[in-house]
C-alpha cells in the first residue's frame, strides 16, 4: 500500500509575467506520465504514493517549469506520511 498523500501547489516565475496556465498545466502533465494516482483541485494537486517516488515527480516538475523558462518555482508541498498505508479515499469517503 502507498504510504504518502502529497499536496503540491506551484508557483513558477514567468519571463515575462505571461499567464501560468501552461505552465500549472505542464506540471500536472509532468504528474500524469509519472503514473501516480492523483486528484487536481482548484488551489492544488494532490498525489498519492511512496513518499521518495512522489518527491521525485516534484522535484521533476519543478525541471520542467525551468526547462519551460521559468527563473524560478515555488512550490507549495503538503505531506501526510504514515509507513502503514494511506490513500485519498481513505480520508475523503465520507465525502462521497
């Protein structure tokens, strides 16, 4: 079982003060060909998965923002770890 959720917000730094549409898009992108199970909401992303892949995918997406030009990323990064296994709908199914 995975025993990471993460949340992540970016926030790249445009050349020219452009839209960051593409940008957010691209990142999410960057999570969508890493495989991991994931949910977008409106102010964040969040992943579920081991901890050291998840952090991988992050640290990829900020890569990418600079690859795409960006001087720099902020990223917003919440974490719920627990070694014995979480997932989203454990902590959503009321919800549902």
């Amino acid at each position: 079982m995975d025993n990471s959720l993460v949340s992540i917000q970016i926030l790249p730094k445009t050349k020219n003060g452009e839209d960051v549409i593409p940008y957010v898009d691209a990142a999410i992108s960057v999570i969508q060909e890493s495989g991991v199970k994931y949910e977008v909401h409106p102010l964040e992303t969040t992943m579920e998965g081991n901890l050291s892949h998840l952090m991988k995918v992050i640290e990829d997406m900020n890569k990418k923002m600079i690859e795409m030009g960006s001087r720099n990323v902020i990223s917003q990064v919440k974490i719920l770890y627990q070694p014995s296994g979480i997932s989203m709908d454990q902590l959503t199914e009321k919800y549902k």
